[in-house]
C-alpha cells in the first residue's frame, strides 16, 4: 500500500518548502504471463511530477513473472511485491536519490496465486495472503530488508458461498493493517467473510480474532478504513455492492450496503478496488465492466456512504488505482487496455480527467515513495 504523505499545512514554512522539493517516485506492478493475457515486462519506475501529475520512465526491472502487488515500507527504502500465479514474494532495495530497485532476495510464500502482501505495525514482518490456495504466511524481514523464510502458515477454512466458478475456495484476496496497528483484516471472496487475525509476534503466525459473514454471493474483496472514526469499507467483488461497518477492535458490525454502479446500468461489473482519502470525507471504488471509479460522500456522523459521482476510467477492468501521497490526484490502471490514467481530486473529491495517460502493459498495482532531495 502507498505511504501516507509527511506534514500537514500547520508545518513551518521551511519545512513546507523541502517538502516540496522531495522528489515522487511510482512503482507499477503488472501482469505478464499468457495465461492472464498479461503483456507486462516487470516493474516499471517513473518519476512523478507533483504538480502535472506526468510520470516520466527511469527504470524497468524486467524478468518477473506478474508482480501483482507491492507495498513499500515506512522508511521507503524497501520494495517488496508478489508474483500473481507462482509462490513467491521479492524484496528489493530503493536507491533514495535515483528511485531504482535493485533486486536483494526471494522467498516462497508457501502457497499458490499470492494476492496481497502487507507489513506489520513494526515493520518487521511481511503478511501475504495465498488466493490459491487458502493461507496466510508471515515472512520475517532481516535488518538489510530482505525476506526471511516463513515457519508457519495460517489455514484459511470456512463455508464457501454458491458462486460455481467464483467461489471454489475461500479465496484470500487483501490483508491489510487496520488502523490499530494489530489486526490484519482479510476478505474471503470465495467464503462470502471478512477475517480479521492478530499477529503472534512470537510464532510469527495469525491467529484468527473474529469473523463476519456478507451477503450469500457477494464476494468481500479489499477493505479500507476511515482514518478518525471505527469505520470500515469492503468492495464486494461479485454483487458489485460497497459495504460499510462499524469497526470495534477486531470486530465488525454491518451498518450498509450501498451499488457500486449507478442504478440504471444494467450490464455486467464487478468491484475491484476500494479507498478511503485522507480527510475521511470520499470513498473511491473501481468497477470492471460499468468501467469507472464510484465516488462516494461520507457521512461525517454515521460514516455511511451517499453516490456522488462515476467518472468514466476511459479504459477496460480497472483492476486497482490509487491517489498520490497529496492527493491531488487518482491514477486509474487498466489492466485490459494496458493504461494508466490520472484524474484531478476537487474539493468535494469529485474526478475531473487531465491529460495523462501512461502506456504499460496490464498494470495491477500502484504504489508511491518520496525520494531524497534533488
């Protein structure tokens, strides 16, 4: 997942300042193999324009097979992605100044089509939820910042949903860090749950802390959190639907659930991404088939969610998209027309298009880190 941005405008005008002069760099994970139509090559890094929002090319780390997913670690010196369809995770180095990945080390995941990885509170350890084959591991991070083998891996049970052909597992599909900094949440979308889990720092296994069931068929597939209020956010992947929760702990109490698409399409979509902007106020969804990102008001006293708008991603299956460290803009990846598309945030959080628009082979995953100072 991206890291939050420094500072906020309350900060002296110096410090604003070097802020300012920090360079962005973009990491975009892709698919590659046929058998996901992937005409990826790797991880590609750009360098961001903070005020155009243009990315501009500075690297290709080729010879991955589909890095899916990445997330950095707070210090930004670290990158570690998984590989979409095989059993492996990778850390690599970032160089602060250049923004290039230089490759340390590769681990197992212990599973099969690992889908969503994420660090601890600590910054020790590395969550990886395996889709394929319905577990989570705990890789340990060694001081230089590459993997440690993993010893245990957490089984993921339940009862399936009557999805045929989209719910013949459970299904792991995102295990992110609550605000907490204890729990790791994980929506099952073959098991129609959300599974939260602390981390037992001592096994270095996930225990499961509480479970909650969604709606026969819906699918739960990322969650996101609002950043002041015990409120989460869950895309449901199959019924195309936004649920909202009140978050207590570990534990989840369904409060709504609202179409992710507006009320007159009637063709076929599904939910694919969801987030929760900085300021609590807008949560942004993607939908693969209406092709779009739902944008959602929240309620600043029941955190329930209003439609606000369904800005066109001018492209086919928005698998993931993401705002910058600022904010001031949402990137679109379109995994099926190989672009990346970036849209202004108003105010209200409403979408405007720009012009830009990056050509890269079925892009997955989109993560930001700020560089040293040019």
């Amino acid at each position: 997942m991206p890291r939050a941005a420094a500072g906020d405008c309350r900060a002296p005008a110096t410090a604003r300042h070097s802020a300012s002069m920090e360079t962005l760099f973009a990491y975009v994970g892709c698919y590659t193999t046929p058998e996901r139509n992937g005409r990826g090559n790797g991880i590609n890094v750009y360098r961001v324009d903070r005020r155009s929002g243009a990315f501009d090319h500075i690297q290709l780390v080729g010879g991955l097979e589909n890095p899916s997913f990445l997330a950095i670690d707070e210090a930004g010196r670290h990158l570690y992605s998984i590989h979409g369809d095989r059993s492996e995770a990778t850390a690599f180095a970032i160089d602060p100044g250049t923004g290039r990945l230089r490759l340390l080390n590769r681990q197992s995941t212990g599973g099969f089509n690992p889908i969503h990885l994420a660090l601890d509170a600590a910054g020790r350890n590395l969550v990886v939820a395996n889709y394929g084959s319905d577990s989570i591991a705990v890789l340990p991070i060694l001081k230089d910042g590459s993997l440690d083998a993993y010893t245990t891996l957490t089984a993921v049970t339940g009862t399936l949903g009557p999805h045929r052909l989209e719910q013949k597992n459970m299904r792991p599909h995102h295990n992110p860090l609550a605000p907490d900094g204890r729990h790791f949440f994980l929506p099952c979308k073959g098991g129609d749950s959300v599974i939260s889990y602390r981390l037992d720092r001592r096994r270095r296994v996930l225990v499961e802390a509480s479970r909650i069931a969604t709606r026969p068929g819906a699918g739960p597939r990322h969650v996101d959190f609002h950043p002041r209020r015990p409120v989460a956010y869950v895309v449901n992947e199959l019924d195309s639907t936004v649920a909202t929760y009140r978050l207590d702990g570990a534990r989840l109490t369904p409060l709504q659930v609202v179409p992710a698409t507006p009320p007159d399409f009637t063709g076929y979509s599904t939910g694919a991404e969801i987030t929760v902007d900085r300021a609590g106020r807008t949560v942004y969804i993607s939908n693969r088939g209406h092709n779009s990102i739902g944008v959602f008001a929240v309620d600043g006293k029941t955190g329930k969610l209003t439609a606000r708008q369904w800005m066109p991603t001018h492209g086919t299956v928005p698998r993931f998209f993401a705002l910058d460290p600022a904010q001031r803009f949402l990137y679109v990846a379109n995994q099926g027309s190989h672009t990346i598309f970036g849209y202004r945030v108003g105010t209200d959080g409403r979408l405007s298009p720009t012009s830009i628009k990056v050509k890269v082979g079925s892009p997955a995953c989109i993560v930001f880190n700020r560089g040293g100072i040019p």
